[in-house]
C-alpha cells in the first residue's frame, strides 16, 4: 500500500485537483457578468460496465466511488504488491493472447503502460498473467489462461483474454506479477469495478480497480503500473 504523503508535501494529485477546481472558483465569481450568458451542458456521466456477452457471470451491485488509477510523478503512487496465491506457474508461454478455441466467457482486452514514479516509460517489462476461466477454476496442470508478454519502447501492453468466473472466497481478479529489466519483482491483482464481493474480499484493494468499458466485441480494461526503478 502506498504511504501518506509527509506534511508540507504538495502532491501531484493535490495540485491536479487544484488545478480542477480552479475554473470553478473563477466561473463562480464572474458569474454575475455573465448572467445573460447561455449556460454550457454538463456532460453526463458514464454507465458503469454491463455484461451482455453469454458465458460470463457478472455480479451486479450498487455503484462504488472508487480511487482513480495510481499515476506516476510522485512516490506514493507506486502500484501496491499483492498475494500470488497458491496458483501460479512458472515458465508460461510467451503470448499477447490467452483465448483458445472453445473458450467460453465476455473477451476482455486490457491495456496499459509499465511506467516509473517520474512518469518514464519502461520498455521491455516483463508481465505475467494467470486467472480462472469463466468456471472459476484455474488451469493447474497446463498453461491455459496463463502467458507472459513485454512492454514495447513507450511502455504499453495489450492482453487478451476473458473476463475471470469467481474463485470460491475471492472477488473477481487476475494475478499478475511486473518486472522491469534487471529490477525487482512485484506480485500484485487486477480487480474489476462494481462487483459485490469486492467489499467481502478481505485481498481487495480499490487502488487496483481497472477502468472498464464496454465495446461491441466485448469488455476493454485499462490500468497502469507504476514501479519505484533504481
């Protein structure tokens, strides 16, 4: 988990919403300047992410206010290390695709970038993801739903894969371990927006929320990793 940030310090997050609120504050002032002015539409808000796809068993509950995606620039924002759990496998095969034929479950695309606390691209990163299938089993004896991949010169990645069943105990998930050249390992979870085990699931973490969205083949996740690089 990440630290608080030390008093005195101004974060790039508090100057971010600072920065926000400002044209607020401004407009609020000089709106009696502009009180023939026309008023300009709020946009609305997104939906959160719904299931249509046959094969994936999606929990519905009550909307969550969630921490936006940990960004780089400053040392809190580090993406925490969680639990491997009892399943993974060494040596999976290198592959941007874990879909076979026959799959059943919602195809979900993640992407994102490996970057550092000062907001630098890492290429060449190692990540290595494994998750259960759309039974909530995990593949124990072969490489099914399990891969790794490297980051390309600016940092980005791209999977392919399935939206994960639920694993008996646990809120949906997918286990990922990051690397960058010649650094550490960290060992961490994907977690999915708006599930109802994720206030039971004592793991979970809400800095760990992928951004999600629907799209005509399916769901698409984003998440960014922040690693502390020495």
């Amino acid at each position: 988990m990440s630290s608080a940030p030390s008093a005195g310090r101004v974060t790039r997050k508090q100057l971010l919403s600072a920065s926000l609120a400002l044209p607020f504050l401004l407009a609020a002032c000089a709106f009696p300047l502009a009180r023939g002015a026309a008023r300009a539409q709020e946009a609305p808000e997104d939906e959160p992410p719904t299931d249509q796809t046959a094969g994936a068993t999606m929990d519905s509950a009550p909307a969550e206010t969630l921490p936006p995606t940990p960004a780089c620039a400053d040392d809190d924002d580090v993406t925490p290390p969680q639990t491997e759990g009892p399943y993974f496998t060494r040596n999976s095969p290198e592959r941007a695709s874990l879909l076979e034929p026959g799959m059943r479950g919602t195809r979900l695309v993640v992407t994102g970038r490996v970057l550092t606390t000062a907001c630098q691209p890492v290429g060449r990163a190692l990540l290595d993801f494994w998750q259960a299938d759309d039974a909530g089993e995990y593949d124990n004896r072969g490489y099914r739903l399990r891969g790794h991949l490297f980051t390309d010169e600016q940092g980005g990645y791209r999977l392919v894969t399935i939206v994960p069943g639920l694993y008996p105990g646990r809120t949906r998930h997918i286990h990922v371990k990051v690397q960058a050249p010649n650094q550490p390992v960290l060992t961490t979870q994907l977690y999915f927006p708006n599930e109802a085990r994720n206030r039971q699931d004592g793991i979970f973490d809400p800095s760990l929320v992928m951004d999600l969205r629907d799209e005509a083949s399916g769901t698409a996740g984003l998440f960014d990793f922040v690693l502390r690089v020495v």
